[in-house]
C-alpha cells in the first residue's frame, strides 16, 4: 500500500523530498440577482450580422461544472507565498513551449518616419532638433526609449545637454558644467529624467554613453576603491564607493569600467562575470578579516587580490571565526544585480537605473540601535530562510535544502502529463544546479543553489565560487535570449558566524520584470499568477 506523502505546512517541498501543490477543480452555482436585462447590438459581423450582448443577461441562475483548473503551488519558502497556474493558459503553452518568450524589440526610427511622411530625402541637423524640441514630453520619452537609430539618440541627447567636442567638432569629449552656490561643479543637463533614459538605450553610439554616464566622475565624485582588470581579455571592472547610501552603512557597486562597455547580457563574457564576483568576494572577505583582526599583510595596497590570496584568506577567516567568540558587527552580506532599463511614456520608471552592467553588494550589521533605547536585529532575507529551514527541521527532522534538492531531481509534471518533459533543470556542473523553480515568483524566475552544502561565499571555494558565476551568466544570458530586458537578481545567504547550521545553502533568485504581468493586487498578496507550467519553461530555457 502507498502511503500519501505529507506536507509540511507553508512549502511545496515534503518531507519525503517531493513536491506537493494543490489542484483547484472549481464548480459552483451562481444565485442570478439582476432584476433587468440591457441587451444590445455590440456590433456586426464581415456578413452584416448583429452581435449582440444576450450573453451577458442570462435568465437562470449561473451553473458552472468545469472551469479552469488551478494549480496552487506553495513557494518553497512560505514567506515567498504561492503560485498559481491556469491550467487553459499553460496547456496552450505546453503544446509550443518554444513559444514561451518575450516578443523582441522591432527596430524604430521616429525621424525615418518622419521622413516618410514628409517624403523628404533626409532631415536637416537643425530640423531634427527643432521637431524634437516641439514634441509632446511622453512621446518624446517613448522615441528615447525606444528607438533604435543612433542618429536619432545622438540629436535627442543634443536638446538636452551640450557637448564638448574635439576640434573637428565630431567626436564628444564630455559635458559642460555648471557650478552650484557652493561652488561645486555640475553637468548642465535640462531634463534628468530623459538624460538617463538615452543614456540607458544601448544603441546611443559608446562615445557618447562614454561622456554621458561612463567615464569615472560624471555622475559624482563617488570613489573607485577597487578594480580588475585583464588586459588580454581587455575586461575592467571598477568598484564604487556609494558613501551616502539607502542601504545602510553603504554599498559598493561593481561596475563594468567605461573601457569595457557592456549593456547586454549577450555582450558579458565569463571574465567580465569573473571579474565583477571576484571584486564582492574580495570585499567582503576584507571586512571580515578586518573584523577578526586578522593580519592583511599578504594584501599589497592598491591590488587586487589573486585567486591564491583569496582562498588563503577564505581559510584563515574561517579559522578565526571557529575559535573566536567574538561577535561580528557586520555578520551578514547583501548582493543584487539590476539588470536592463525601462521608462513609461507615463513617467513611471520600470526599473533601477542601468548605465552599463553593474551589481551591487553590502555587509549587514548584526543589530541596530532602536526607538526607545531598544536594539533589534537588522533586516536579513537570509534571515527568513534560515528561520524556515530551523522550523523545517524540527518539525520533519529532515534538512530542507536536501529535500528541495530531492525533490527537483525526481521531479514529475504538474499536469500529471508523463509523455511530455519533467526535468526542471537549465544548467548544472559538479557544484551548482541552475533550475526553474516549482513555484516561480516572476513567470520567467529561475533559481541558483550549491549542490553541496555551502551557505554563504565565504564557505564557496574557488571551484565552487567559479561554478556560480558561470552560472549567473548563464541564467541572464538565457533569460534574455527569451526576451526580457529587466531582471532583479538577489542572493539568500547564510550569516557568516553561524557554523553550527549546515541546514541553510546559498540561493540566487533571478526575477525577470514581463510586459503584461505589473504588479497587482494579486502580487501585493504574494500569490503569483502564472501561464505556463515551470516543465515547460525549463525546455524553453535550455533551448536557446
């Protein structure tokens, strides 16, 4: 006799390392409280034929015996809340699961337009800015936003800022500034808002995304304290300081450097990824060491660190923190990449600001001070995580990160369909394991964890730490073949002095932004709609 598996409360992952979901099988009876009918002709058919609005005015009460099935998936994570997929919806797409993707950008040219419609050959240099300058605001944003043509990009940057340029008057060499009270000096720019949507459209020709946002010191004096750099492979990263930050106690951002422009996914190559991680795992590990007072003299001022020195000391923290019971401050690290740029017509800003690859990463303090002379811990994601995993164990004596590994790799399909796919994995090496989520938080959401326990980068060796990154890459460069544009990218990790929990692993979650899925009611309540079964958009990803 087979025994029904049990849930654990709140998580799709059981405790026999399975996924579990329900299955909404709606029927009901609808009492009809409509005292008048308001039939009309809607309109007509190619024949001339009425059509008309009777089906929305029934006589009887309303009886459905099957809708759509629902399934209704528990994020992994309870506080991540659940999924639900449309059965109708995702059955369409489990027929042509190569269709599971964003429709691409066409090419746009306003001005090409324009000549068409003017029949003209070519519009002059001063008649372009003359027209721009006279357009409606939103439809000039849409033109910034959307277009294709660098000529056009180029002449709209033009009515917004002034260039200098060199003396043959053709090749911009940067801006011209203004000075405040104070006497500091500013870019001159009449519109912020536009300014960053050009600069953000990767087809504005480098030169000028050179002079506009790139080359260090244009948009602040915030200070480079990092860099790699590979001349080969012609691969320079820069790290700001972001002092003044709304992360607290500030943040560093890894950013390609403007002698390596990258505003692609499909354009980053592994060094560039390599290059970004190595200057987050440098600087955290740093600050640890720091806290340990741990000796930096294998550290050579103004260097980057090797591999060799970065793993030698990985360990020595490691050592320390095993035999010190003295308490980190900062116990905890933060890591995000923003990936893509988008602006309304309407004003809305779609997603943080681009201006060429960058990520960005933090350390947490342990406590902060409160009201009322109270301390409290600070805010930690991974902190979530690690209380789940704990409740997990105590409730299943099972550890949660092997059964979800369990159960990704003995997964069965949704729809209970057994000639069509069932594996959810994209990618996987002898380390991690790229994989589309059972209940996605964002239709196109792929995750990223260890194979093997490892719960923050100071507990990934090198080889471990390579795999991740390969693997970054990998899942925004599959993400974007598939056509989005804007993908938030977070880590969940393990605090740094809590070795005697070898329940919590490293996790990436990528969370592509998709044109018709705005947040909503519906996600304010964390329930996530969903289209497609995540079989499916496991086949389309790793058929790009």
């Amino acid at each position: 006799m087979t025994l029904p598996i049990k849930s654990f409360s709140g998580t799709c992952v059981s405790p026999q390392g399975r996924f579990v979901y329900g299955i909404h099988k709606p029927c009901f009876n609808i009492a009809n409280l409509r005292e008048k009918d308001f039939i009309s002709a809607i309109g007509k058919l190619p024949d001339k034929t009425e059509v008309s609005n009777d089906a929305n005015f029934p006589d009887n009460n309303v009886k459905e015996e099957n809708a759509d099935i629902i399934y209704e998936i528990p994020n992994p994570f309870p506080f991540r809340g659940a999924t639900y997929i449309n059965s109708n919806w995702a059955d369409q797409n489990a027929a042509q699961p190569g269709k599971i993707q964003i429709e691409k950008q066409k090419p746009f040219s306003f001005q090409e337009s324009m000549k068409t419609w003017l029949k003209k050959t070519a519009l002059l240099p001063e008649q372009k800015r003359e027209l721009y300058n006279i357009l409606p605001r939103p439809v000039t944003i849409a033109i910034a936003e959307s277009s294709t043509d660098p000529d056009e990009l180029i002449e709209l940057a033009k009515t917004i800022c002034t260039f200098v340029f060199d003396k043959k008057g053709k090749i911009p060499q940067g801006l011209f500034f203004k000075k405040d009270e104070k006497g500091n000096a500013f870019p001159y720019i009449k519109d912020h808002a536009l300014f960053e949507i050009i600069a953000n459209n990767q087809y504005l020709p480098d030169v000028y995304k050179n002079v506009m946002v790139l080359i260090p010191g244009i948009q602040g004096t915030s200070e480079i304290t990092g860099d790699k750099h590979d001349d080969n492979t012609k691969v320079h990263v820069f790290e700001y300081l972001r002092r003044n930050s709304y992360i607290p106690w500030g943040h560093f951002a890894a950013n390609m450097a403007n002698n390596s422009v990258r505003y692609s996914a499909g354009n980053l190559l592994l060094s560039d990824m390599e290059g970004m991680r190595h200057l987050y795992y440098q600087r955290t590990y740093i600050r640890l060491a720091e806290q340990l007072d741990i000796s930096m003299s294998q550290v050579e001022s103004k260097k980057a660190l090797s591999n060799e020195t970065l793993e030698n000391l990985r360990f020595e923290i490691i050592e320390k923190l095993s035999k010190n019971n003295k308490k980190l401050v900062f116990n905890r690290s933060l890591w995000g990449w923003n990936y893509g740029f988008g602006y309304s017509h309407s004003g809305y800003n779609l997603h943080a600001s681009h201006q060429q690859i960058h990520q960005q990463y933090a350390m947490i303090p342990r406590d902060v001070s409160g009201s009322d002379e109270v301390s409290m811990p600070a805010y930690s994601l991974g902190d979530l995580i690690e209380e789940f995993v704990q409740a997990y164990r105590k409730k299943t004596g099972k550890s949660f990160f092997e059964n979800y590994l369990l159960a990704i790799n003995s997964n069965t399909r949704t729809d209970g369909n057994s000639s069509k796919e069932a594996s959810l994995k994209v990618f996987e090496d002898e380390n991690v394991i790229l994989f589309v989520p059972k209940a996605q938080t964002s239709q196109f959401e792929l995750q990223l964890m260890p194979k093997k326990q490892c719960g923050n980068v100071l507990e990934a060796d090198l080889k471990m730490r390579k795999s991740i990154d390969k693997a970054i890459l990998i899942s925004l460069q599959t993400l974007e073949s598939l056509g989005a544009t804007m993908v938030t990218s977070i880590e969940f990790s393990k605090r740094f002095d809590l070795d005697n929990n070898h329940d919590q692993n490293l996790l990436y979650s990528f969370l592509p932004k998709l044109p018709m899925s705005p947040g909503a009611f519906s996600e304010a309540q964390l329930r996530w709609i969903n289209g497609h079964y995540p079989e499916d958009f496991a086949l389309a990803c790793r058929c790009v």
